[in-house]
C-alpha cells in the first residue's frame, strides 16, 4: 500500500518550486483551468461509508457518483472501495461514462477486434469497443480487461477523452501529433514546448510521455514523489511521475473530475464559479443529463459576504443592500439581462476587492427574485481574486536604531505592491515571482576628529573590504527578505565603532521598474534603473544614510536616545461631552533597545487638554501610555510632544519627539469634493476636510449614497458605497506623497 504522503503529493493541485526548461518557472502548468464540474450539487454528500469528511478524495469521490460515473461497490452502493485498484475494463466504462457526460457521442458498439474481452461484462464490452471505435483507445488484439490500469494507461485513457470533448485538447490533423491550445487564439503547442517527468520520458514509448506531460500541463496530474537528482536550473521536472504504479478508486475520481473541468461537464440547473485568471464569474446552465442549455436569462446581485444575512427580506425578496452584477433592474428578469450562449454559458467581468457572495437565478421576463425562487449561491472569498500585478516595491524594517549591535542582524524586506498599501504575490507579468540584485558593500571604520556623539567614526578609506551581490527571488507572498550583518568583531576589547554596510537593491527579471519606496510609503524614489541606496533612515544626521553602523561602544542612555510618539487614533471625533484619545511614548537607545524606568513627560498643544499624570515611567518596553480627554466640538490640529531628559537635571539636552492629532467636528448633511483623510468601515465614519478643520461623518443604511461623477450616478447601496470610497481611498491616498487626496465622485446625505 502507498504512503499517505505519497498518495498526496501524487494528486496535490500545486507542487512546491519544480523547475523546467529553460525558464526556471516554466513548470507552471500553462493550461490549467481554475474551473470544475464538481460544484453545487455535484459535491453533495453521497454518504458512502468508507469515504469520510476528512478524506483527501471526499469531493472528487462525491462528483464522479453524482456524474453516475461509477457508483458504490457493494449491493446497496453504501461502500465506494477508494483504496481499490482500478482495473483496464473499469477504467474503459469510467471514461464511456463520463464521455456521455461530456457530451461526446460515442455510437453504438461494434467489434473492434478485441481477442480477449468476451468474457468481461456487456457494458464494459461495449465501452471498450465504443472508444476503440472513436480512436480514443488502440482497437484490436489483447485489452487486457483484468489487469489493474497504470498511471502510464490512466494518461492515454484521459487523453483520448479531452481529445473528443475539449476544445484545449486536440491532434494535428496531418501528423496525429497531440496539442493544446497556445496564449495566442488559435494557436497551439506541443510536446516540444511542455514539461517532461525524467522517470516518464525513459520508461514509455514517445506518444505516451507526451500524454503524460499534457496531462501535467492541463494541470490533471502532478509529480508522485520527488527526483533523485533535482537542479533548479534545469529540465526536467524534479518530480516523478511513475508511470508503472497502479491507480486507485479515490485516485481515478480525482483524475476524471480534472479531466472533465476541461469540458463542458457541469451540474444540473444553474451553476456559478469565479475564474480568478480572468476575474469573470461564468454561470452555467445545464439540462438533466448535464448538456448545456442556450438562450436561458440569468439575473445576478451581490453583496458583501459579510452582510449576506441583510441581503434577503423576511419575506425573501431582495433587499436594498444588495447590488446588481447585470440587468438594469436589481432582482428582476428583464431584457437587458444576460442569456446564455451555445455552450450554456455565460462569462461576466467581476472584480473582487472583499470577501463576495453573489446569487444567479433563472425565470421568465418580470419575474421578481422570491423566497420561492431557485437560485445558485456562490462565495468568493477575497484571496480567490488573480493576484494583481506589481507596480512598485515597498523596502521596510523593524530596526529602529542609529548604530545596530556588532554581531546583531538586520532585516530588511521588500514587498511587492500592486498599489500604496496593497501588497500582490506577483511581478509585472502578474503570474510569476519577481527578482531582487543586492548589493552589500562593507567599509572599515576608524576614529574621527568629530565631537558629534553617535557619530564619531569615519570610513578607514574609500575601498569596501567586502562586496556580495546575491539575487534573490520573491516569495509566494510578493517578499524578499534581506538579512545585513557585518564581518566577526577583530578586536572586541576595541568599544568604538567597526563596520558601516551600504545596502543598495536593484530590480531584477519581472520586477516593477517604477520605484522602490522605502521606509514611509510616501517617500518616493525616482523610477529605477540600477541599484539603489536603501538609507537605514533612522539618524537624520547620520554622514552615511545609505549604511548601517554596526558598533561595539556601549548604550550612552545618558545623552542619546530616540522618543517618539504614536496617538491611538491620527483622527478623534470631537465631543462638548468630552472624546478621549490614547497616546503612547516609547524611548530607545541608539541601538533600539527599549529603556525602562525612563521619566517621559507628554504635553499637548491645546490649552483645555490636561494631562491626568503627565510625568510617567516608561516600563520593560521602553513605552509609556498617556490617557487624556478633550471636552470640545470644534475642529482643530493638536501636537503632542513627549520629552525625556536622560540625566534628570532639565537642562538642554532633553530629547523630544511629537506626534498630530486631528480633532474632527460633526457634519452636516452633505459634502461632495471634499477631501477624504481617513474612512472606517467599522465604525461608519468619514474623517473629511484639511488639517485643522476635518469634519467627521456618520452614516448607516438610512443613508442616501451617491457614486459618480459629483454623485451624478444613481443611489448607490450601503455596500457598494463603502466599497467605491474604500476603493478610492486606498488607490489614491499616498500616490503622490501626500496624505489625502481631494475625491469628487462621492456624495453622502444623512437620512438619520
């Protein structure tokens, strides 16, 4: 019996970093589809004994049955045997099945020729007989009816299928050679262009291997186990296929339900998924025996997923929460709703910037959407979405130092962005990783005449006694972690200071060209065509703001140090019963190590504000918080200033830092043009208007909401207002190194 890891990885949808030729990302299955037959009702629970929840198959298992692929083992089809191995006639009768399914016409059954398959059943008699006739399988001589069919035959098996029932699948006409369709219309590809399995390529005859590779690139079949010998730089896949091991019941259902995504098997009735490559939802109407039905009306209405419950009345109509996706009327059939084509199908355009549940029903023209009606329900979560691609990357860190402790190491990552404040996993192409130069230049550094504490050191020449350049290569998360240290300490009974690393990074093959922002988002590089300096950004005087200084000296907590200040909220609705706001002060050494027991006092700038204790220690984090309230309800800008003073002795050399605080006034009842500073959705409140005079706006469904040019555009619902402003916001906020931007296609007037 195989390893459970084994079983797993021969069926997993992605495998971990495979490399194929050439391209060292070319092991992307170039023909997969994000769609499947196994949706709705096709994944109901069949409730076969031996097939629980938690098994790696349950869905493929449940498909193939509601299909009537094939059906339990036993009398009563209670058992479906998924650790049992399929046999050459069963596999013969599986694929006549799901043929029928797929809408491939195989005739009737005429001897094909077959020496050895009198004595197997009629219908698989007549299977075997019926595909030979469609050229689906080889006709004449040994069939081989009772031997368990292979990994090897399952491909040619699957293969003859696709070849009659999609249209990604086909053989040239004058040479009989295999294809799949190619990124161009009309185009295609073949054997020569796919990825190959070693184990494969050696073991079976060249039509066979090249069935094989299709397979991987439709994304059907995937590597069993890994490689002997795996190099990333080169083909073949480093996986196995193994061609020669037998397939099971549970492996044949994962098998034939991939195989059939490719096809135009779907459920009965109405069904919806959402095809992230091309962000559509494709509806799909199907009759009783699973072929297409044309020409049928489908109505379709969102909402966000999270507000699904307000979507229906309690009478089951439609409530005004939810938005219309086609028709001109929201939850009626009329005439400018979609019909489907002559596949059954629809395709509609749908971005999804949250978690999405969308409803699609059928009916005749005027038909309303009722607690009767039926309907097809599909959640989308937001991670579903094709990831975006990247137009910039953001360099950042935790360290929060001048000086980094000789022996310590420092992190630094770049993330890919698709926008300010919107990460993607992807480069430019907006499918593969990205790639990273980076450069480590490290400088000898001796005493200077210089009096500047902190600083007191200068480069020992202008030579680097060490230089690394490495690549590196984006994670599936869109990062690129950069680890900086410097060499061994060569005198460590030497305090002062040893080491400076430049850091500069450059883009490399799929990497956005349009700038590297580091530290804050608004801090703009020009676009990049080389390396670029990365300042370690935390010491304003430093001579060297592209290094960081890795020291021995010891912490001078006496007359050094970093205090900053962070309010709770940059925005506070103001209230003549009094808001409250949080701030907290944090003091560092020059290392960025916390210093506790530190005396911190925290002042504000508004005459009403005071302080309960504004003289605190600061504890093991090096923070303190401040509590404080503000009894007014008019709009102004406060500043915050924190001071510590090392020595306690309150003379001059008392270090500050400061933070804002935008009290906000109530508004009114309408505002459009304004510019927009902060939006929470979870507290139903718009910080609008400029610094020292932001209005504060509260709004519920109640609310009228207008999305368009100066709200010229129809009412817009709840959901869809919050997420156009939340839209808004976000793209245009920090493009241009602001902080607000001044938005004119919003219009809120309060009912409530």
């Amino acid at each position: 019996m195989l390893a459970a890891g084994a079983l797993v990885a021969s069926l997993l949808a992605v495998v971990a970093s495979p490399v194929g030729a050439q391209d060292p990302y070319s092991d992307k299955a170039d023909n997969s589809t994000k769609l499947s037959a196994c949706v709705g009702p096709a994944v109901e629970d069949q409730m076969f004994t031996d097939v629980s929840d938690a098994h790696y198959f349950k869905d493929a298992i449940n498909c193939v049955a509601y299909y009537g692929i094939t059906n339990g083992t036993d009398d009563d089809n209670s058992v479906y045997s998924p650790n049992r191995h399929v046999t050459r006639a069963e596999m013969a009768v599986f694929i006549a099945r799901a043929a029928k399914v797929a809408g491939v016409d195989l005739g009737d059954a005429m001897d094909e020729g077959f020496t050895d398959i009198g004595d197997v059943w009629a219908e698989a008699q007549d299977a075997i007989n019926r595909l030979a006739s469609k050229d689906m399988i080889a006709a004449g001589g040994a069939f081989r009816p009772g031997d368990d069919i292979t990994r090897a035959e399952m491909a040619s098996f699957l293969i003859g299928l696709l070849v009659k029932a999609s249209p990604t699948v086909s053989t040239n006409s004058s040479t009989g050679a295999l294809q799949l369709a190619g990124a161009t219309p009309g185009s295609v590809t073949t054997s020569s262009d796919w990825n190959y399995f070693e184990d494969a390529r050696s073991a079976v005859p060249a039509a066979n291997d090249a069935q094989i590779s299709a397979l991987y690139e439709l994304g059907i079949a995937k590597g069993r186990s890994a490689a002997a010998v795996q190099d990333d730089t080169k083909a073949p896949l480093d996986f196995n296929y193994e061609p020669r091991t037998t397939v099971n019941r549970g492996e044949m259902a994962a098998f034939i339900t991939r195989a059939l995504a490719h096809t135009s098997a779907r459920p009965a009735g109405l069904s919806a998924q959402y095809d992230s490559t091309s962000d559509q939802i494709v509806v799909s109407a199907r009759d009783a025996d699973f072929q297409p039905r044309h020409s049928v009306v489908v109505d379709m209405f969102r909402i966000e997923t999270a507000d699904a419950d307000l979507a229906m009345n309690a009478n089951g109509t439609c409530s005004t929460e939810v938005a219309n996706i086609v028709g001109t009327y929201e939850c009626e059939i009329d005439n400018t709703d979609e019909e489907t084509d002559n596949g059954g199908d629809i395709k509609e355009q749908l971005d999804v910037d949250e978690d999405t549940t969308v409803w699609v029903w059928t009916g005749d023209h005027e038909d309303t959407f009722g607690s009767d009606t039926e309907r097809f329900r599909l959640d989308i979560p937001q991670d579903a979405a094709a990831a975006k691609p990247a137009a910039r990357a953001h360099v950042g860190t935790d360290f929060a130092g001048s000086k980094v402790h000789l022996g310590s190491t420092v992190v630094y990552t770049v993330q890919l962005q698709s926008g300010p404040g919107e990460a993607t996993s992807v480069g430019v192409d907006g499918e593969k990783p990205a790639k990273y130069d980076v450069r480590l230049s490290t400088f000898a550094l001796r005493d200077s005449d210089s009096t500047t504490e902190g600083f007191q050191s200068e480069r020992a020449g202008t030579t680097a006694i060490e230089v690394t350049t490495t690549t590196h290569t984006t994670d599936p998360d869109g990062k690129v972690e950069i680890s900086v240290s410097a060499p061994a300490d060569p005198a460590p009974s030497d305090k002062h200071d040893k080491f400076q690393v430049d850091i500069l990074i450059a883009p490399g093959d799929n990497a956005p060209s349009g700038g590297l922002f580091i530290g804050d988002a608004t801090t703009v590089t020009a676009p990049v065509t080389g390396f670029v300096t990365v300042r370690s950004g935390f010491a304003p005087a430093d001579p060297n703001p592209g290094a960081l200084t890795f020291s021995t000296e010891r912490s001078t907590r006496a007359t050094t140090g970093v205090v900053t200040v962070k309010s709770a909220d940059d925005y506070v609705a103001a209230s003549t019963r009094g808001a409250t706001n949080r701030a907290t002060v944090t003091v560092t050494d020059q290392y960025g190590d916390p210093i506790s027991s530190a005396s911190v006092m925290l002042t504000s700038s508004l005459a009403e504000v005071e302080f309960p204790r504004p003289t605190r220690l600061t504890v093991g984090d090096g923070s303190r918080t401040f509590r404080y309230e503000r009894s007014s309800a008019t709009a102004v800008t406060e500043t915050l200033t924190a001071t510590w003073d090392p020595d306690g002795d309150g003379d001059a050399v008392a270090i500050t830092g400061t933070a804002t605080v935008e009290w906000a006034a109530l508004g009114t009842t309408v505002t459009t043009g304004v510019t927009i500073q902060e939006f929470d959705k979870d507290t139903n409140t718009i910080f609008a208007g400029d610094a020292g005079s932001t209005v504060v706006f509260t709004y519920d469904s109640n609310d009228r909401f207008n999305v368009g040019p100066d709200g010229a555009e129809a009412a817009s619902t709840y959901a869809g207002f919050e997420k156009a402003l939340a839209k808004e916001l976000t793209l245009n906020t920090v493009i241009s190194g602001s902080t607000a931007r001044t938005v004119n296609t919003f219009t809120l007037t309060t009912g409530s």
